[in-house]
C-alpha cells in the first residue's frame, strides 16, 4: 500500500488533478501518474489495514493488562474510554472521559467523568460500583478509582463524587470473589456524594426499575424473536431516490443475501421479491424529511442490484458486472424511463417483477 512517489509527492512536491488520473511530483522530479480510482482503492486498502491493527491493538492492550503494567505502559486513554462505556453505560448513566493522575499519597489515580440521569441512590451506588470494577479490571494499575459525578438532579450542587480502593478490587476480583458483602469497604469512607433533590416513595423507585428494564430488553428481545421467527434473507446497503414530475424513481438500489441464506439465492430472490421491494421502498423513504413530497409520491420506477458479498458502498456503486453481482430486480410502471439490462443478463418475468440473472454470477457458480 507503500507508494514511494506518491508519499513525497503529498509531503514535499506537488500534485496535478486531471479528468482520471493524478499526478505525483516529488521535489527531485520523480513523477507518478496513478489513476484516480486505483488511489481511492490504494487509500481504503491503507484504512483497512489501519483499522486492522487499531482492532488487534486494542485487543492486545485489554489481553495483556499484566505486561503493561509490569513495564509501566499506558492504555491509551481513548481506547480505556470506549471499552468502558461499552462496559459501564446503561439507562440514565454515562460515561464521558476518562484521565490519568496522581492522588494523595502518591497513587496512581483515574478518574471517572459520568453524566447521571438517574434519582435512586441505591442504582446510583450500583453503577459507580460496577463502573470502578470494569474499569479496575481493564486496567489493573491503578490504586485509587475516583468518580466525577454530573447530574442535575443532585441537590446542593450539579457534582458528585465518590473514591474506590483498586488494589482492593483487584484483590476480591483474582479470589473470584461473588458475594456483594465481601465488596464492603472498597468504597472510601464509604462515601457516595449524591443527594437527589426529591425523594421519593420505594414503589416509585422500583417502577422506574421495571420501565428501564422494558425499555432496554423489549427491543433485544423484539429482535430476537423476529430473528428466529421471521428471518430476513437480506438487507439494504444504498438506495438513491429522486422525484420526476408527479411520481417517485428508486435507483439502483443495492441489497446483499445475508451469508446464512446462500445455499440457493435464486430460490431465496425469487421467494422475497416482494419483501425486497417492499423493503428497499420503505429504506429509501426514510431518506426523506418528513416534509419532503419524495417521502409521499407514488413509486413507480424500480431497480435494485443484488450481491452475495458486502463491500464499500463506493464500491458496490462502481462495481459493475462483478461475479458477486447475483442479479437485479426491476419494476417500471412508466414510458418514460426506459432502463438497460446488464449486458448478457438472462431476464425473468415474475408477475410485475423483472429480474436480470448476471451470467458471470451464474458461470462463477455453476
């Protein structure tokens, strides 16, 4: 993905821009004339490979805790950041940043910036505790955790606070330890400076539980019964819509069969043209402000590309007669537009529905 001209040309040298290609010109002379869709490859093969490494960084840094500490090696804060919010957040507490310092007594210290939403001191009190476990256990070099707690519902002032003893976490955690009493003391002077403007009623407390509860597991629960019950075969990847006169023209949308359905994708085409369609209308709508006539128009020109791999979205909309192209769905209810079917394609008539087979698609797989 190293190329040498190219580097020097961006550093120290000169570019020129033409209709397709760009010219990279170092400081001595050198030139390097690449076309302009081989250095957008070139430039998402060098994001993939540095998303890559970022990926297997991260997953050596949370894996070798011992190491970085036994050599006194920082996780980048970044990094400590996202996997704690993972981690910690839930409803009505979040995690914000997260910083290195030194405490009294010279301890390592990190401190913990969270935004709470919450009223009950106890659910408070469970998420600051759960909050310092995941962030002790990530880390395991830190002595003191301190939290900076944000919330408005707080009484004499917006902040909070609370401190806990890591060494003594890191200790119950490595004895496996599950009772919650054997955490007794970790919280510093077992303190937690939250005071709730209102107190209210126990049941209250316990309704807001529940709702929080529904609110979070409903939808997963949702989607795992559709998931098991009614399995969608595919999903959207692009749509364009664009209005012409008094109706609505989806083009070259762009849909991939879900790997675990690809047995026979033909069958699986021609068995959810109607969700397809119905699926790719509905995406593409949603594109649309609320207030805008696309949103409402009647469609009445349809074209939607169908692949058995998922690539960029630049890609697949400059992809061409790839082999991972399967084929294309088309409705066109108007005289107007008259589409072109990809060259040696072998058309279907279903009903309303016209599909195009891609012959490369077939060959690749006869």
């Amino acid at each position: 993905m190293y190329l040498h001209n190219v580097r020097n040309g961006i550093a120290h040298g000169k570019i020129v821009f033409s209709d397709i290609d760009i010219t990279y010109i170092d400081r001595k002379g050198n030139k390097a004339k690449i076309p302009t869709r081989k250095i957008i490859d070139t430039l998402d093969g060098t994001l993939d490979i540095s998303n890559g490494f970022c990926l297997a960084f991260k997953i050596f840094c949370f894996t070798n805790t011992n190491y970085f500490k036994k050599y006194k090696i920082k996780i980048p804060q970044t990094l400590l950041l996202e996997e704690l919010q993972a981690k910690a957040n839930g409803p009505g507490w979040t995690i914000s940043n997260c910083l290195d310092s030194t405490a009294m007594q010279d301890k390592k210290q990190l401190i913990i910036y969270a935004k709470n939403d919450n009223w009950d001191f106890k659910k408070v009190n469970w998420y600051c505790f759960t909050t310092a476990y995941w962030a002790e256990s990530l880390t395991k070099s830190y002595d003191r955790i301190f939290f900076s707690l944000h919330s408005a519902h707080n009484k004499h002032s917006p902040t909070g606070w609370a401190a806990y003893d890591a060494n003594r976490l890191k200790e119950l955690r490595e004895k496996n330890e599950t009772k919650f009493e054997a955490y007794k003391g970790v919280l510093e002077s077992d303190l937690l400076y939250f005071i709730p403007k209102f107190k209210f009623p126990k049941f209250i407390y316990k309704i807001g539980t529940i709702l929080s509860i529904i609110k979070t597991n409903i939808p997963l629960e949702w989607r795992k019964f559709r998931v098991t019950h009614f399995p969608i075969a595919f999903y959207i990847r692009e749509t364009r819509i664009h209005s012409k006169g008094n109706f609505v023209v989806i083009q070259d949308a762009r849909v991939i069969i879900k790997p675990q359905f690809q047995d026979n994708i033909q069958k699986v085409i021609r068995s959810n043209k109607r969700k397809i369609v119905s699926q790719t209308i509905k995406f593409s709508r949603k594109q649309c402000g609320r207030l805008s006539l696309k949103r409402y128009l009647p469609i009445r020109s349809l074209r939607i590309f169908i692949y058995d791999t998922d690539m960029r979205v630049r890609n697949l909309r400059n992809s061409g007669l790839i082999p991972e192209l399967v084929a294309t769905i088309e409705i066109n209810n108007t005289k107007q537009i008259k589409t072109i079917d990809i060259s040696g394609g072998i058309p279907e008539h279903l009903g309303k529905y016209r599909i195009v087979w891609n012959k490369r698609w077939i060959d690749k797989n006869s």
